[in-house]
C-alpha cells in the first residue's frame, strides 16, 4: 500500500468519527435546549396556587388544577378498560395460540392499530363514542378513544413479560397438579407481574401526553364546573396548552400558562417514564433465574 | 372446573380478537363517513385537485395541497432525522463505551415519550420567531420549522430501531473484517450498514408513518394555509392538520365533514401501507438472522 493511500484512510476515517459523534452531539444538544427553554420559562409561573386553582380572568390568570384533575380521570378510566384486556390477549398469544393465519392476523390487527396515526382514532371515537353510541363529548367517550390507542402498547408488552417467565416454571406448576389457568393466574401473571406494569406505566404517559383522540370526543377548553360524572367534558393538560396557544385573545399572559402546563404535564409524563426504566432496571438486577 | 378453564381461554381469546374488532371498527367507521364525499365530488377530483374551500358558498374540496403539504414536512422531516438518527445508533452500538450507552439509551427512551403538543409549544414559541428573524420571512410558522421540530421528534424512533438492528448484527462479521485490515469506519460502511440496512429501512418507515400522522404539532407549527407551497418556507396545511382544525366547526352529516373522514381514509392507507412494509421487512430481518 502507498503511503499516500495509508494517509487517506485515515483522514477518511476520522472524518467520518467526527461526524458520528456530531450526529448524536447535535440530538442531544437540541433536546437539552428544547427542555431547559420549557423548564425555564414554564418553571416561573409554578406554584402550588397554579396547581390548585382554577383558571381566572377569561385564561389569563389563575391555575389549571380542573385540567389536571381532568387528564388523571382520562388516564384512569383509559387504563381500567385497557388493562385487563390487553393482558387476556398477551395471556392468549402467548400460552393458547398456535402458530398459524389466525394469530398472524391478530398480530397483524394489533400492529396496524399501533401505527394509526392518533387523529384518526379521534375521528373514530367522534363517530362512534360521542355521536352513535351517544356518549357525546365526555370522559368516556375520550378514555374509552385513549384505551384503544394504549392497548396494542399494553399487549406487546405484557407479552414480553409473560415470555420472560421461564418454561420450568410452568412445568413445575403443572407437576404439583394445577391446570393450565391456574399455572397462569397463579404463576406466570404473577411473576410475570413487574414487567406488565412497567408497560402499563409507559401507556399512562402516552395517554396523559396525547391530544388529537381527545380534541372531539372528551376535551374543553374552559369549563366553569369540576366533572362530577363520567359524562361531563373536561379540560385537560395537553388540550389546555394548545388551545392556550391558539385561542384567546391575551397570548401575552396566556403563552406564560402554556409553558407552565407544559412543564406539569413534562414532569408527569417523564416521572411516569422514569418508574417505568428503575423497576425494568431493579427487576434486571434481582431476577435469579 | 372444566368449564372454568374453557371459560378462562375464551375470555382470552375474546380479548385478542378485540384488537382485530377495533381495527375493523376504525376501517368501518371511517370509511362509512367518509365515503359519501367521494360519491359527490368523485376520488379524483378529490385526491388531484388543489381547491380546498370547504367553507365556500359554492365549496371545493381538492385535497392535493393537504397531501403535498404532508408530504413536504414529512420529507423535510426524514432529511433531518435520518442522519441524525442513524449516525446516534451507529455512535451508541460501535463508537460508545459500554457506560455512555447504558446511559444514553433510556435517555433516548425517554425523549420518545415526550407529548407532541409540547414540540408544537416549543416550535410556535420559540423556534418559529428565531427562524422568522434569522431568514427575515413574514412568518415563522412554516414546513422549514415544522420539518426540523418533526425530525427531532423523530429522532429517537429511527435512533433506537437502527441501534436494535446493529446491535443484533454477529461479532463474526466485524471480527472478520478488521482482520482483512479494514479499519473502524471502512468496517462500518462495508460491512455494517449493508448487514443492517433492513433494520435501519424498517426503522425510517416507521419514522414516515409517524411523521405523517402527527397532528398536534404540524397543527400548531404549519402555518396552516391549504396551498401548494412555493418555497420551504412557506406555511403549509398538512392532512392531520386539516382535520383537527376544521372538524369541531363542521355540521355532522354535511359534505365539509364527509371530506374530513375522505382525509382519514388517505392518511389510514398511507399508514397502513407503511407499517405493511417495516412488517415484511422486520420478517426479511429475522430470516436473515436466522441463516
């Protein structure tokens, strides 16, 4: 090989090292700005009186605490009615079917509704939550929109979690005499238990973040009464901060209160996350078998 | 006892054919709303012509400025992302230490799961007045801002599916190379991205179909104007946006509200013709592997 040869291998390398390290560099360089801009700016209007009071002065003062109250009542209810069902389905994919079109179609289903595009499931629910089933515009229509958009994210993980429960166990469980349920309700789903909440957890920060499935079927940008029943619409977090930014006629007091929603709702979704990642972590770390 | 158990698998699998009801329910009832505008107004005159005033007294509704509007931030998007995205993954499975991607992967795990509407607040607040100031434009609010926000958000989707699939690439291959005397990077691009371009195909599929059916932010970043745009830096109307913007102001029942629900059956079979391809490629993936 020639020396010059030698030379631009080199260079070429090292140019290309460089520009690996910008890729990420400039990512995270980007996301840490995006962050500490709306922790700052959000961060000054915190208080526990923004947290507790109700908005004031047609948006232009006061708290979102109705907003937040709404958002966990959507979570809440959304979870209730995705749970159990997205973990009977991991519980029948992965210890009753069999391999075949029937389960491939399932699949199929389960991805595709992982992948529609979160306006078009607000449409769905528009249709047929708010004006077929009658619900009209209101928490349930809104949580039961969320619980289908959550449930493929439940399903696949709660199918990861059952998978990781060693076939020894089972085996062990059918030894001493129990049938196929009970191995399951009393040795998989509890073992596999941890790593089902974990993906439960994830989808209460996807719920709580989401906006579009509840622009038509639950949310409201103002509403003078705290919702007493599943009927009522509800203002919420994220639906606040948009509406903040794109009605109403103060937007100098108003983007203020955005920023502060946005760094309620950060906090949420992060923290959320954030247990979700240190009991993957823990379960890692105690795990025996 | 007996009944308990066939009771306890049919619950089961009712629970799983749920998700496949729901599908069904999605397709039914979007294309049932949705048809009727294509009966009045006819597909093609719908998909190709660029006259959207559904608010008229004699009202258009061409949504071809929608879908180049979707296309162009999505495009934009991808630009952005996509070097981005996987030159990270490259840094996180071959140029990192073992410390600095235990570190960095949950983080990228956790930027994914931060709400869209906060990207739109941060793009409409912050972004869209600098980019207004820096290229001396009317508006900030535009498909150049949307693009680099929407390709940020993209990021950590293309990053992490990329990181997968290099990951999962055998330590032979690498093993072989540098012993032939290639250096780090000639084993990268010769060796490595080649056994893993499947994955990193899948992962920017995945990175359109996300982009294309994001709402809150194009919603707040556009710009908003349902016409062809003549430069990146003019405003646009993407499809998402389009529906979330107009749907609480129409009549249940009427042409306006038809052509929203004609929109989600667009925005429907280009996801669902993208998420089809990453699974076949996924498929291709896991053969290959399987050798």
């Amino acid at each position: 090989m020639k020396p010059s040869q030698k030379i631009k291998r080199k260079v070429n390398q090292g140019i290309w090292m460089v520009l690996l390290r910008l890729s990420i560099l400039i990512s995270l360089l980007f996301l840490i700005v995006f962050l500490v801009m709306i922790i700052a700016k959000g961060g000054k209007v915190l208080s526990l009186s923004f947290l507790l009071q109700s908005p004031k002065d047609g948006m232009t003062a006061g708290g979102i605490f109705p907003a937040i109250l709404g958002t966990l009542y959507l979570v809440i209810l959304s979870i209730i009615f995705a749970l159990p069902l997205g973990v009977f389905a991991a519980i029948y994919l992965s210890e009753y079917a069999k391999a075949g079109h029937f389960v491939n179609i399932i699949r199929t289903a389960i991805n595709t509704l992982a992948g529609v595009p979160s306006i078009v499931f607000g449409l769905f629910g528009l249709a047929v939550f708010v004006n077929m089933f009658q619900f009209g515009v209101s928490v349930l229509s809104g949580s039961l929109t969320l619980a289908i958009l959550i449930l493929p994210i439940i399903i696949n993980a709660s199918e990861e979690a059952i998978k990781t429960v060693p076939d020894s166990f089972r085996q062990a469980a059918y030894a001493l005499g129990a049938t196929k349920r009970q191995t399951i309700t009393k040795v998989v789903i509890p073992t596999a238990l941890p790593n089902i909440l974990t993906g439960a957890i994830i989808s209460v920060g996807r719920a709580a973040g989401e906006t579009a499935p509840i622009l038509f079927t639950a949310a409201t940008f103002y509403t003078r009464k705290l919702p007493t029943s599943i009927m009522d619409e509800v203002m919420a977090l994220p639906y606040h901060i948009y509406a903040l930014m794109t009605e109403g006629t103060a937007p100098k007091q108003q983007v203020p209160i955005a920023y502060g929603t946005s760094v309620v709702l950060l906090l949420l979704v992060l923290s959320v996350n954030l247990i979700a990642i240190v009991i993957r972590y823990r379960m890692r770390k105690r795990k025996k078998w | 006892m007996k009944f308990k158990e066939s009771a306890f698998k049919y619950i089961a699998l009712f629970a799983a054919l749920c998700s496949v009801i729901f599908l069904f329910g999605i397709i039914v009832s979007i294309f049932k709303e949705g048809y009727p505008i294509f009966k009045i107004y006819g597909v093609i005159k719908f998909l190709f012509t660029t006259s959207w005033h559904p608010t008229h007294d004699e009202p258009t509704f061409g949504i071809a400025a929608l879908i180049i509007g979707s296309f162009v931030v999505t495009i934009g998007s991808l630009i952005v992302a996509i070097p981005l995205g996987v030159g990270s993954a490259i840094f996180l499975s071959e140029i990192a230490g073992f410390k600095t991607r235990e570190l960095l992967k949950p983080f990228v795990e956790l930027l994914a799961g931060i709400p869209s509407v906060i990207y739109g607040l941060f793009g409409m607040a912050f972004l869209a007045p600098f980019v207004m100031r820096l290229f001396n434009l009317s508006t900030g609010l535009n498909a150049f801002t949307t693009s680099i926000i929407l390709g940020i958000m993209v990021v950590p989707i293309i990053a992490s599916i990329s990181e997968d699939a290099i990951s999962s690439i055998p330590k032979e291959l690498r093993e072989a190379s540098y012993a032939l005397g290639a250096n780090k990077w000639e084993t990268i691009y010769k060796v490595i991205l080649p056994a893993a371009k499947s994955g990193i195909i899948a992962s920017i599929i995945l990175g359109f179909g996300r982009a294309i059916g994001e709402t809150m932010l194009v919603l707040m970043v556009a710009g908003g104007s349902a016409i062809i745009p003549k430069t990146i830096f003019s405003p646009v109307r993407p499809m998402t946006a389009a529906i979330a913007a107009e749907m609480g102001e129409t009549v249940v029942g009427s042409e306006h509200y038809h052509a929203l629900f004609g929109i989600a059956i667009v925005l429907f079979i280009l996801t669902f013709a993208s998420n089809l391809i990453t699974e076949s490629v996924k498929r291709k993936v896991m053969r290959e592997h399987n050798l």
